[in-house]
C-alpha cells in the first residue's frame, strides 16, 4: 500500500509535466509571432528585393535558402503547438462505471498513483516531441536570420 507522501510525489511529478506543457506552448507562441512579423516583414519589402534578386545567382541563393528555413521554422512551430491529446489521471464517470465494491482508501489511492504514473510518462513523451520541434524551429530561425543578415551584407557591399 501507498503512502500519501508516495502519492503527493507522482502527483508533483505529473503537475510539473503539465505546467511544461503550459511553458512549451506559451513559447512555442511566441516563436509563431516572431516567425510571422519576419515574414510578415519580409513580404512588405518584397516588391524591391526582387530587383535585387535578379542581379546575382549566389544573392537569390541565399535570400531563397533563408526564407525556406523560415517556412521550415514555422513549420515546426506549428508541429510543436499543435493539439495534442494530454492524458488526464483518470476519468471519474468510467472509475464509477467500473466498481465492483467500495475500495478501501489505501486501494484508491494506489490506483491513482498508477494512473499518475501512466499519464505523466506519455505527457511527458508529447512534451519532449514539443520541446524538440521548438528546438529545431529555433534552429531554423536562427540560420533564417543569419541568411538575411548576409543578403543584407551583400547589398551594403554592393
């Protein structure tokens, strides 16, 4: 049997994985909005980048190749806070439905740690998935800006 202090712990232990799920998204919404501004930024100055874009292949390359790491950026910021189902501990109408007998205390408790336990291990599998989609996206911003700031470069040379 269980102890309270056992259970109060897989309780933390699944609360501190839905919390990271609330940090993830909450910054995988910011991602989406600095993504956007970018490219938002980027299709305002559109109309005299293309003039600059037809002098050079190498200058095309890179303004292409950094506004397709963008897209990939924004891709994966959308992977990483798209809807995803969470495992709640446990659904009280199917607990109910699924008595035979009072269980005892020590009974119950037992099985909500179980039931702790699963749902925070496959919580905790979505939220490495989001984590790692958001540590590509910004990646991919990342190397999307350096690219910008060489087209940029090469147009002070020029």
């Amino acid at each position: 049997m269980a102890s309270q202090t056992q259970y109060d712990y897989y309780m933390f232990l699944y609360e501190h994985e839905r919390s990271r799920y609330i940090e993830l998204v909450n910054r995988g919404k910011l991602f989406l909005s600095i993504i956007t501004l970018y490219m938002g930024l980027l299709a305002v100055g559109a109309d005299k980048t293309i003039n600059v874009l037809e002098n050079s292949f190498i200058v095309l390359s890179i303004y292409f190749i950094s506004v397709l790491l963008l897209i990939g950026s924004l891709i994966e910021v959308v992977l990483a806070i798209g809807i995803y189902s969470n495992e709640k501990p446990s659904n009280p109408e199917t607990m109910i439905q699924n008595l035979d007998k009072t269980p005892t205390d020590d009974e119950f408790r037992d099985e909500r740690i179980i039931d702790l336990a699963v749902a925070t291990n496959r919580n905790s599998k979505n939220n490495d998935f989001r984590a790692e989609r958001l540590k590509m996206s910004s990646f991919f911003l990342l190397l999307g800006i350096f690219g910008q700031a060489v087209f940029l470069g090469l147009q002070l040379v020029n």
